[in-house]
C-alpha cells in the first residue's frame, strides 16, 4: 500500500487477511465500536469482495472512508475514520 494515505498515523490497524465475507467487516464493526468519534482505523483485507463490502459498511453506518487501496498480491487495504 503505497498511496499516502496509507502512510499516514492511524489508532488502530486490523489484519483481517485470509478471513472471507463477512467477517473482514465484522471484525472491523468490533474494532469501530472500541474506538472514541474521529480515530481511524486501517484495515488490510484478501476477500475481492471487500472493496465493494467496506464501501456498503461506511455509508451505512456513518463512518468515513477515507482512503481504499488494492496493493500487492490482492491485498486491499482501508483506512475508516470513527463516526
């Protein structure tokens, strides 16, 4: 994940790599729930479907995605801000 906004400080990181939907957004749900308004969490992803899955999951819930990447060997990564 080379996009800057990968680069940048988050909270919290999850490593949901190997997990199929639904549980990358599951597991991020939890995170999210532990965190205060306004921390940010990076999460890193395998499933193809995550893309599509993490951008469905902010607009429902409120979060904000602020930055999506597909990185090397189908690795996606996501950066949420807590609403």
């Amino acid at each position: 994940m080379n996009s800057p906004a990968f680069e940048m400080s988050v909270d919290r990181e999850l490593d949901a790599c190997g997990l199929s939907c639904p549980l990358p957004i599951l597991r991020a749900k939890k995170v999210l729930s532990e965190m205060a308004s306004g921390q940010t969490l990076r999460i890193t992803a395998t499933d193809p479907g995550s893309a599509d899955d993490f951008q469905s999951f902010a607009k429902q819930t409120g979060n904000l995605l602020l930055a999506q990447n597909e990185g090397a060997n189908g690795v996606y990564g996501f950066v949420l801000r807590r609403k």
